[in-house]
C-alpha cells in the first residue's frame, strides 16, 4: 500500500474541500430574472365585476438561463366584505400555456375585507435585474407583442364556508384560448 506524504495529504484535503466549496458556490447563485417588457407579452387581467377578489399589478418575469421557466407576480384584493381562507388564480395564454397558480399566502391566516397581499417577495434564490439589449436578444423579447396572457380568478372560498366560483367565464376564456391555438396550428 502506497503511503501519502503529509504536503501531498493535504493537497487532496485541499482539492477535496474546494470543489465542495466551489459546488455551494454554484448552488447558492442566485437565479436571475428579468420582468417581460409589455411590448413583447401584453399582460391583462380578466374584468370580473362580481368577483370579491380583485387581481392587480400583474407581471411576468423569466429566468434568464432558462426561458421556459416564468414567475407570474401580482397583488390580490380582497374588495368583498367577507374574509377569504382560500382562492385559485389560473393563466391563459396565446403561446398554448394555461394553468392554476397555486401560490395561496393565505396558509393559516385569512385575507381581511379591504386587506392587499402580494406574490412577489424577496427570495434568497433569485434576483430580479434589468432587462438589456442584449438580454432581449438572447431571450427573443425584442420582437412585438408576441403572447397575450389573461389572468384571472377561478374560486374564492370565504371563511364562512361559502364559495364564490366563476366557472362560466373561465371556460368561455378557457374556449377562446383553445380557438387560437386550432387556429395558430
């Protein structure tokens, strides 16, 4: 059995220890994003006169290493007079995209008449950082309106036990997004 000098056994400490340090490093990198300019995907928020739970400041941000990776901010409005335990927000989009967002804030606590919560929040994995020209190049957001996206609520459960739901118009959207897809194809 070969036997390693003392210089030697610490150097493969040292080697060892500093690619796990080095791959923390890398792990603990920040992802970064960038807001979608409203010139490249036009946001909307769908009008739904009778929902208590109004969308506002909607956004969409990309990660800039992975395009296919979208965050979708926004702040919710509890314009009722009962308080809310629970709700579902879904997207539509002209690229063919569609789903729930279940980022429910509301965990333990409910959402107060009149009360304002947000999706967005500081996170210790990503940032958020200007677009540049560069970036909307490689991104492919240098082109005109390329994707509308509407979103909108689909249920509000109040902590009475109520629900207020608005199936009819989500799937009228739900229609309308599918119609442009049969038609882009």
């Amino acid at each position: 059995m070969r036997r390693l000098t003392l210089p030697a056994l610490i150097a493969v400490i040292f080697l060892a220890v500093g690619g796990v340090s080095a791959q923390t490093d890398k792990q603990r990198q920040k992802s970064r994003y960038v807001l979608v300019p409203g010139d490249h995907t036009l946001m909307l928020i769908a009008s739904q006169l009778e929902c208590p739970l109004r969308v506002e400041r909607a956004k969409v941000l990309v990660n800039v290493e992975n395009y296919h990776d979208i965050i979708f901010q926004y702040d919710l409005r509890n314009a009722g007079s009962k308080p809310i335990k629970d709700f579902s927000v879904v997207f539509f989009s002209s690229a063919g995209n569609s789903g729930t967002l279940n980022d429910n804030r509301l965990k333990d606590r409910t959402l107060l008449p009149g009360e304002v919560i947000s999706t967005e929040e500081e996170s210790p994995a990503r940032t958020v950082i200007p677009v540049t020209t560069e970036l909307r190049r490689s991104l492919k957001l240098d082109s005109p309106v390329k994707n509308i996206v509407v979103l909108m609520i689909w249920t509000v459960h109040f902590s009475d036990g109520t629900t207020f739901s608005d199936e009819k118009n989500l799937k009228a959207t739900r229609s309308f997004f599918e119609e442009l897809d049969i038609h882009r194809n």
